[in-house]
C-alpha cells in the first residue's frame, strides 16, 4: 500500500476493479451471466420433447448387511476417584531468624557552594529638582475710597 493512500481508499480502488472487471466480462459475453443465456434463447418444440429418464433405485437394499465389528468402541466409565488418606502434618519448629543489623543511614552534609558577588548596576546620577519660587495669590485691586452711588446695576 503506498504511503500517500489509506487503507480505506486502498480497498475502495480494489472493488472499483473488481466491479469493473465484472462488467467488462459481461458487456464482451453479451449478456448479464453466460449460464441464463442458453436459457433464454432456448426454443421448445413439440418434436424436441424430451422422454424422463428412469427413476434411479435410492434405496440400500441391494446393499445387504453390514457385518458387526470386530472390537467396538464402548464409552469409558468415569471412576471416582479415591481420596488419599491425608497425611498427618507434622509440628514445625518455628527458628527464629537472627536479628541483622542495620548500619545507620549515612547522612550527607550539604554542599556549600559559594555564590557569586551580585555585580553593581550603573545608575545614573539624578539632576536636583529646582523648586519653584512661590508667588503670591492674584488680589483685586485696592479701593479707591469712593462708593457707587449711581444705583445702577
């Protein structure tokens, strides 16, 4: 099967030929089968009549009797089986395993590995902030020492 073609599409290609196979035998036969074609133009006459033949002797009697055997096969007897006397189980001396011992676990000192220096970042130097030079608040002007008596608006 090639690489670029699955094996559904590779079966479909395959009863694609088969089918195709199939008609192009058919269409070069002339016709749907060659076993219904005789059938079909076949022309049945009254002279052509054909005599049934003998009806053939099915039954065995011309055969005779069939000697016995000599050894036949019996089926075989099940036997029960026979329970062993069971045996009288001896006491066990239980052995203690002696002790082992265990080392103590060997516990690892930690390695200490010397860390680097962190290096200094350059930070540039910061101007100084000048600071603003208060000024006084807007005022209205001084009065003159007149009053508006003019009634206006």
């Amino acid at each position: 099967m090639p690489d670029r073609l699955s094996l559904r599409a590779t079966l479909l290609l395959v009863g694609l030929a088969f089918g195709l196979t199939f008609v192009v035998q058919a269409l070069l036969d002339g016709g749907p089968s060659s076993a219904a074609a005789p059938a079909l133009t076949h022309n049945v006459g009254e002279s052509a009549v054909e005599e049934p033949a003998a009806v053939p002797d099915l039954k065995l009697v011309a055969a005779g009797t069939v000697p016995a055997l000599r050894e036949p096969r019996q089926p075989r007897k099940r036997r029960a089986h026979k329970r062993k006397h069971a045996r009288k189980a001896k006491r066990r001396v239980a052995v203690k395993a002696a002790p082992r011992v265990q080392p103590a676990p060997v516990v690892q000192a930690p390695v200490v590995r010397a860390t680097p220096a962190p290096t200094p970042r350059y930070v540039p130097p910061v101007a100084p902030r000048s600071t603003p030079v208060p000024r006084p608040a807007p005022t209205s002007p001084p009065p003159s020492g007149e009053f508006d008596t003019s009634g206006g608006p």
